[in-house]
C-alpha cells in the first residue's frame, strides 16, 4: 500500500524523499496507540466547496529536526484532515488537492509560515484551525487562483468530537475527551 | 486518473508509465529553446555597439541544502541545479514561473559571479528571480519565489557594468526576511581582469528595488 501511494505521488519527483503515512487509506484510518511517547496528533479542517475537487490529501513537512521520512500524509475525513504520528519539530504545510476526473489537483500553501503551520515542542494535540479554499476571479484563459481563508467553522471541539470516531481505545480517546473537557471550562 | 490505493489492477505499471511520461514532457519542456546564460566569452574591450556587460551575483542565505532541490526527473536537471532564474530586459515579468516559461529566463548559479551580454536600453529590469526546487508528481513544479524586481540604469558610454550582488535571507519556511544589496566592485573589477586576462573599463550601476 506504502510503494503505491509513494509511485503514484512521488516516484516522478521526489525520489529521495519518504512519506511518512498515518496508515493505509482502503478504509477509514483509526488512531494507533503511539510507539513513540513524543507523538502528537495534528488536525485541522479544509473547507473545499469553492475548489473543483473535494479534499483528496494534505501533506506537511517536517522542518526541522531533519528527518529521513520527513512528509506527512494526513488521513482525511469529510474535510477534516488528521495526524497522529507528529514528532516534536517546526512543521510546514506543503500541499494540498484531490482527485477529479482523470485530473489531479495540487494546490501549494503560500511560501513562508502560514498560520496553520505547528511548531511542536511537546507532545500533545494540535488544531491547526479550520479554513477554506476560495476561488479567485481569473480571466477565462488564466490559470485558476485561490486564496485561503481561516474560518472559525468547524470549531476544535466539532473536530474532536469527530476525531473520537477514529481513535477507538486508544490513549488518544482519552486525550481528546480531556482536551474536549479543557475547551468546556 | 484513479487513486492507486484503491488496488486497481496495474495501478503501479500505470503509474509508472505516468512518471517515465511527466520525466519526458519536463525534459521536452526545458530544452525548447533554453536562453543560455553562460558568460560572456568574447572580447571585454571589443563589445558589440548596442551591447553591454552586466557583471553581479545572487545569494541565497543559508545556502540551498543537498537534497533540497528535488528536480532530477527533468532530463538537464543539472542546467537548473544550484541555480537562480530571473528575466532581465526592458520590460518588467510579473507571469509566475512555470515549466512552459521557463525558457524565457536566464539563468545563474547561486553565489556565482555572472557576466551577462544584454542589449543597452537606459532601464533594464531583473524580475522573476526564483529557484526551480522540485518537481510534483503531477508533473508540475514547485518553484522558491525570490522579491523582486530591481532596476538597472546602465550609464551611457559604459560597456562592462557592475550591478552588485542580491543577497537574500531567507528563514526556515523559504520566507525571505531580509535582501541586502551589496557593492563588492574592487573584487568583481579584478576577478573580471583576472578571468578575462586584460584591464576592463568597468563602472557601477546600483541596482535600485522597483515597483
């Protein structure tokens, strides 16, 4: 599953570069129990009702510290994009599409730190906060532009409650409701 | 274009033959008709009537890392490697860079003195300037945009011209923070004499931001 997904994205480019994945995509990707103690969880939410594609992937790159596998590839839910695999590190959010007919849509976040971009110092959840393609006005025969705007819908705690969905048993389900119980007070 | 997790039969040969194809259309792209930015090997005192010598350099701050260039799927990748893009003429580019366009630009290896033959107008402008960092898996490019443009306004009479050198610094998000402008022209003045083994009348344009 790994080599197709890396063939597919990848192989033309980024021959060197690894994708770390937070599991497969044939269904619905549950949250593991972490191997590592130092792993966050990272999520967001991107609004794509103006963009020609729904969200297909989302991926963010590990800045520091240098990694070998430093692209993560979020599982993606109904918009809601999610990671429980982060490591401790400054993280920069690369791209984004999906998949259309026989087409392949890319979209690159603006060069530099973006607001959704986490800086991760200890292990914990994140909400890189929710935001929505918007549709450029271009002449008939430009290239297609957008801009991304933050939006305050779905809030953190709507995507926690939708998060419980995919972290099962896990140390996650009890995070999340704690984090849920924190944003309540 | 299917997923290839969906497990399609010959999803992995189909992909395939899309990156050997992408790797092909690149590679067709890029050597249509490529400005060559190589310097100028003809006589320093001996320079064509309506022509001029633009000597400068641009940096980049901390340095390109191995590896972060990933544009090896282009056949003349190496043409690209370490390098800066950037139009220089009369008129001021404002089009992003993109693969099909790319051959309208010249091109400059990073940190390296470049020595330029252009045609003399009273305004040139340097615009553009960016670095092709990656190619995309859907066959597109990923480019590191560099603030621009700047203007030269070569004196009359001058035909070896020391626009200076661009130094951008840029933070570990590829923002640019800081651009400095640099005048080393006792340097350039005598590793020109020394590359070109003759004494060059040359004299100083400051390169002024524009726009």
């Amino acid at each position: 599953m790994k080599s197709k997904i890396a063939t597919f994205l990848i192989v033309p480019s980024l021959t060197a570069l690894i994708l770390s994945l937070c599991g497969c995509f044939s269904g619905p990707y549950m949250m593991e129990e972490p191997k590592n103690p130092m792993t966050s969880l990272v999520f967001g939410y991107m609004d794509m009702s103006e963009a020609p594609v729904g969200l297909g992937w989302i991926i963010m790159h590990q800045l520091q510290p240098e990694s070998k596998e430093p692209y993560y590839f979020f599982p993606i839910s109904d918009g809601m994009f999610y990671c429980d695999l982060v490591e401790p590190g400054i993280h920069k959010f690369e791209e984004f599409g999906g998949y259309g007919y026989r087409t392949e849509y890319t979209f690159n976040f603006p060069q530099g730190k973006n607001e959704l971009d986490p800086v991760i110092e200890r292990p914990g959840i994140y909400f890189v906060g929710s935001y929505k393609y918007k549709k450029v006005e271009t002449g008939f025969f430009e290239q297609g532009k957008f801009s991304i705007a933050k939006t305050d819908w779905p809030t953190e705690k709507e995507l926690l409650e939708r998060l419980l969905e995919f972290a099962g048993d896990t140390i996650w389900k009890k995070r999340i409701m704690d984090r849920m119980a924190e944003i309540d007070k | 274009m299917e997923k290839a997790d969906h497990g399609q039969d010959g999803g992995d040969r189909q992909m395939k033959v899309l990156s050997f194809f992408t790797a092909l259309i690149l590679g067709i792209f890029l050597l249509c008709g490529c400005i060559s930015s190589r310097d100028f090997t003809g006589n320093m005192n001996n320079i064509d009537k309506d022509k001029i010598i633009l000597v400068g350099s641009i940096e980049l701050v901390p340095p390109l890392k191995p590896g972060e260039q990933n544009i090896k799927a282009a056949l003349n990748w190496k043409e690209y490697e370490n390098t800066i893009i950037f139009s220089l003429g009369e008129q001021i580019v404002t089009e992003k860079n993109s693969l099909s366009n790319l051959s309208q630009y010249l091109k400059v290896k990073i940190g390296e003195t470049f020595y330029v033959e252009q045609k003399y107008s009273n305004k040139l402008y340097i615009s553009a300037p960016c670095i092709w960092i990656e190619t995309t898996g859907s066959g597109g490019a990923k480019f590191l945009y560099l603030p621009g443009p700047f203007l030269i306004e070569p004196p009359s009479g001058c035909k070896v011209i020391y626009i200076g050198k661009i130094r951008y610094h840029r933070d570990i998000y590829n923002g640019i923070t800081k651009i400095e402008l640099i005048d080393e022209f006792d340097a350039a003045k005598q590793d020109a004499e020394k590359k070109y083994n003759t004494s060059i009348d040359m004299c100083r344009a400051r390169l002024k931001v524009s726009g």
